[in-house]
C-alpha cells in the first residue's frame, strides 16, 4: 500500500487507517462530504478530521490530530476493495 494524506483523501476513495480498510464518507481537510453525508450534518468546529465506513459498516471518525502527531496513525491507500458494502 502506499501512504497518502490526510488533506488529498476524498468521499469515495478507499484507505486503510491504522490497518483498518474503510471507504472515506467525508473529509473536512478537503471539503470532500459524499451525497449522505451532508457538511452541514457535520460541522467542522466539531469533526476536523477524516469518516470512514468500514466494510462491515461501522462508522469511524479519526481527528485530525491523530494524522500529525508525533507518533502518528498510519493512513494508505487501499489496494484491494470490496467488491459489496
């Protein structure tokens, strides 16, 4: 896999983070928000940061302070993606 940033992922694209594999629904750093998940419904005083669906649908939202870190979570792009949600 490769790494990538925290503020070129977009909704849609599929990453892992910290080794969990997730589809991206919205990320604030790029003011990218998928159709269900409207920016309004996540104010951006509240969510700096990066959501993601896990495969098995559960939500995940990594802060953006745990990208920049000292010791920071590992983000990639995924290589391989699901073929069903």
């Amino acid at each position: 896999m490769k790494p990538c940033s925290a503020s070129v992922v977009q909704a849609g694209d599929w990453v892992v983070v910290d080794g969990w594999l997730g589809e991206v629904v919205f990320c604030s750093l790029s003011d990218s928000y998928a159709s269900d998940y409207s920016k309004s419904e996540w104010p951006l005083d509240e969510y700096q940061g990066i959501m993601i669906r896990q495969v098995g649908g559960a939500l995940v939202f990594y802060e953006l302070y745990w990208f920049e870190a000292s010791d920071p979570i590992s983000l990639e792009w995924a290589i391989d993606r699901p073929l069903s949600k």
